[in-house]
C-alpha cells in the first residue's frame, strides 16, 4: 500500500481510538488475540489473562457486515468455511426493547434495553441480566445494596475469555443487583436485575431480557438460582391438527422449548401461532413506544492496535489543537526506530513510547509540538492485502498498477490453512473491499476459489510449532535420504486436506 493508501484508510474507515476491552497478559504486557489464550492463560508464557480496557485503533470492519455474508454465496468455497464467517459475523434479526427501572435518576439510568431475537416471547421474560462490562453499572453503583459482591464478580469475570464465557457447558454465575428492578413492559411486573458472564458487553447492548421457559441458557440460569419459568409458548401434539385447543401441551422437562407451537400467557396474543405472532407483536411494540425491530452482529470491530515492538507504527500524530492528525504523505513510510529496550513497559504503551526521537515531531497543520502515536498494527494488517503487493512487487509508486491488478486478480485459486478462516480470510475480503470503495482496485473478493492444505501434526498429536516445543527436525532425514525425497514423501502422505502425523515423516529413517 502507498503512503496516500495508508493514511487515507485509517481516515476514512477505522474508528478513532477509542476504549476496548482486550484480552491483556500482564507478563508480556501486550494485548493476545483470543486464539492466543489457552484455558485462561497466555500461550507464550502462560500467565493468567485479564480482560483490561484499553484505548485502541479499530478498523470499522462492521460496516461491511453485510455484504461480507451477502457476498459468501458466490465463492467457491468449502462450505466449513463459509459457515464459520457466518457464525463469526453472527447476523440477528430481532427487536430493541426498553424497559423501565424502578430509580428516580437521569433518564439514561432510567432504563435498560436489551437486544432480543424472539420479541414473541416477551411475557415470558421473568428477570433482565446485564453484561459485567456494562456501563449501567457505575451509574448504578450507589443504589446497588450488594455493591461488593458484584464489583468481585466483575473481577473475576474481567480474567476469563470471551470463549470461555460464551461456551454452553459453562456452569452458569451470577449476581443478583439488589435493590435494582426492572418493568417487563408487556406485562407491567417488576423483574429482578441480575449480572452473568455469559451476556457479552459488545453484542446486542449488552443487556438481554431473560426467558427461561424457551431459551436454554437463561433456562439453566433460573433453575440454578430459582427464579420464575413463564411458559408462553406450548408445543404440539404430534398428528393433530392446530386448531384444537385442547390440544396444547405443557412443555415440562430439563430443558428449554425453543420451537414453534401457539401463544399462551401472552394476553391478547394468546392463541395465535408463534410464527404469526412475531410481526404482530413487534408492530404492538413499536406502536406503543417501547420496542423497535433491530439487526445486530456478534462481529465488533477490528482492533489493530499492538502494543509491541515489532510491527508498522500506526500513522497518525496526537495534536492538542488539532486533534488526531494522519502523518503526511510525503513522511510515509514511518520506520521503525532503534531501540534498547524491546519490552513492552506494562503502562498499555509499546516500546516505542521510550523513544523521544521518534515520538517528538512537529504537528503537519499547526506546526506545533506533539507526539506520534506509539502502537503498532496487528500482523493480520500486513497479511491482509500483501497478494496484491504480488501482482506489482517493484512499483515505488504505488502499492500495485491498475492494469496489473486488473491482469492478476482477483485470485482464481487460493490454497491455505483452515486455522485462517475467520481471521486472515475474512480480512483480506473486508480489504478488498474497503480498498474497491476507495476506487483503488475494481473487484471485491480477493479469492475465487479456495481449497486448505491438510498440516502436519507433532508427535503429541497437536499442531506442530516452536511454541510447543513438539517439531520434529527434518535435518536427520535430509541427511539420509536427500532433501527432494523428503519434500516428495511430504507431498504424497495424504490427501492435500488432511492432518497427518508428522511421525510418520520420521519413520522413514
């Protein structure tokens, strides 16, 4: 990417930096990326991770949310990995409901909203759960009688991953906000407040209306903690016809009944079928003022922010009085200085805050003094949009020719790892993307075609790597056999796809 490139995409579609919870390792004193934590701990150096906030530099990759899933059905792609984008992407359609909170505040502590998929079940929802993270909470504070144990759970909640949260054989905490409650605004009855990990502060608002009786985690949750199961929609009796109300059956068992079947409970929707339901209630919401239909994503935006040495220092220069100023074209690239000290210092800074000479430059519109910004950008920036580099690699001019690209892309075959198909996969197609907004390239998907090669295996049966200690050194086999017979047994093991254990390759001596 050229020097104009590179400042105008952090100015037109990132956001500015702003604070994020980030999954922080207080040894390497660095932000990890969520595959980088193994049961709650660093993989480098094993140390417990913490949730931290952290002011970061995000790219707005949720404004192409969209059409990151539209434009899936075109590609010649293994369905495994169009269905993890999708999964990751995580597209709801639902309802914004507002419900009243029993305080006498500012009208924004008045009341929580919550992101719903199911509006239709709204007469069931018998307690309201927020986020850890939720920013309700420090507004709360003084109202809440058990204020100690649920800044302790916050705590506690801040050191475990979002996986770790999210995952369905987790048993499910919580804590009770005492002297909180809430109005279910279908049915005018006040409901419990409560805070569990297992509703995310970025998803949604970070606050979910809880219906026990048909879904399954807030179903877990009530009979843990022995709150009220409403059930509001009853399955039916297989065979018969739905016309018969007499038919209706209880759903009673040790889960949540999540299908389809007839309203009941549900005031003047009762009777109705649930599929009917749904648009007739979410019109009734909206009449009355409290709830609207809403599209949500579980994709927030990509942070790029690193607080490490090694990387490219994120352009952009801190003005007083001018605010967040783009480093001008004419000083792109900025280099790397000499350091000392590769360290991270633990302040939320890398390295190269230590540097004066690279931090202290004058401000390209005032003149005056300020400060470069010191993070780096995540090497998934980097491999993001280096195939394009490809069709181009000795232009000083421009990141790539216009009629190269043209010649050369989009990629007709591409071959790589599965472990990439939700991190560098989905980047390089928000590039593209972003790149053909820009009008500096004339497609929007990078690879036609897509096929993953198989990986070898350790001796252990895990991904072999350095990190793990568990490679097996090919030198002895080279040795003996030449490097072309090794590099050709390596080829025909297996199938291209397939994992396969690397003692094989050793069994040859």
């Amino acid at each position: 990417m050229d020097a104009m490139d590179v400042s105008r995409a952090f100015q037109e579609r990132p956001r500015l930096p702003g604070r994020s919870p980030a999954n922080w390792c207080p040894n390497d004193k660095t932000v990890l990326a969520n595959e980088q934590v193994v049961d709650g701990k660093c993989e480098r150096c094993g140390a417990e991770v913490i949730r931290k906030l952290i002011t970061q530099w995000m790219f707005r990759i949720t404004a192409y949310a969209d059409e990151l899933l539209k434009d899936l059905e075109v590609l010649d792609w293994p369905e495994r990995t169009k269905t993890m984008q999708r999964n990751w992407i995580g597209r709801s359609e639902g309802a914004e409901i507002t419900f009243k909170i029993n305080i006498n505040q500012a009208e924004s502590a008045r009341e929580i909203k919550v992101f719903t998929t199911r509006p239709d079940t709204i007469f069931g929802a018998t307690y309201l759960v927020l986020a850890p993270e939720h920013p309700l909470l420090k507004i709360l504070e003084p109202r809440i009688g058990n204020i100690n144990d649920v800044l302790a759970y916050v705590t506690a909640s801040s050191k475990k991953t979002e996986i770790e949260r999210t995952s369905l054989e987790k048993e499910k905490t919580g804590v009770r906000l005492e002297g909180i409650m809430a109005t279910n605004p279908a049915t005018g009855k006040e409901i419990p407040v409560w805070i569990s990990d297992y509703v995310l502060g970025h998803y949604g608002t970070g606050a979910i209306m809880a219906v026990p009786a048909h879904d399954q985690r807030d179903f877990e949750f009530a009979k843990k903690f022995d709150l009220p199961i409403v059930w509001v929609i009853k399955g039916i009796e297989p065979g018969m016809g739905k016309e018969s109300e007499d038919i209706w059956q209880e759903f009673i068992g040790d889960k949540a009944y999540t299908a389809s079947g007839w309203m009941v409970n549900s005031g003047k929707f009762s009777k109705m079928a649930s599929e009917d339901a749904y648009p007739a209630m979410l019109k009734w919401m909206e009449e009355a003022g409290w709830g609207a239909p809403k599209i949500t994503y579980k994709l927030h935006d990509w942070i790029v922010s690193r607080q490490r040495y090694w990387g490219a220092p994120i352009p952009m220069i801190h003005c007083k009085k001018c605010g967040i100023v783009p480093v001008p074209e004419k000083d792109l690239p900025v280099l790397l200085p000499e350091v000392d000290d590769y360290t991270p210092p633990g302040d939320g800074k890398s390295p190269l805050a230590r540097s004066d000479k690279f931090i202290r430059v004058k401000c390209p519109k005032c003149g005056g003094d300020v400060e470069r910004e010191t993070d780096t950008m995540d090497t998934f920036v980097d491999s993001s949009w280096y195939f394009l580099r490809y069709t181009d690699p000795h232009n000083n001019e421009k990141f790539a020719a216009p009629e190269k690209l043209k010649k050369w892309m989009p990629v007709d075959l591409y071959i790589g790892g599965p472990e990439h198909s939700v991190m560098h996969l989905l980047y390089a197609r928000f590039f593209v993307k972003a790149l053909a907004d820009m009008g500096h390239v004339t497609f929007r998907e990078p690879f036609k075609a897509l096929r993953h090669q198989g990986i070898i295996l350790g001796p252990d049966g895990e991904k072999m790597s350095k990190s793990r200690g568990n490679v097996i050194d090919p030198d002895d086999l080279v040795k003996n056999f030449g490097a072309d017979t090794v590099r050709l047994y390596l080829c025909f093991m297996a199938n291209t796809n397939r994992a396969v254990p690397g003692i094989l390759a050793a069994s040859m001596a």
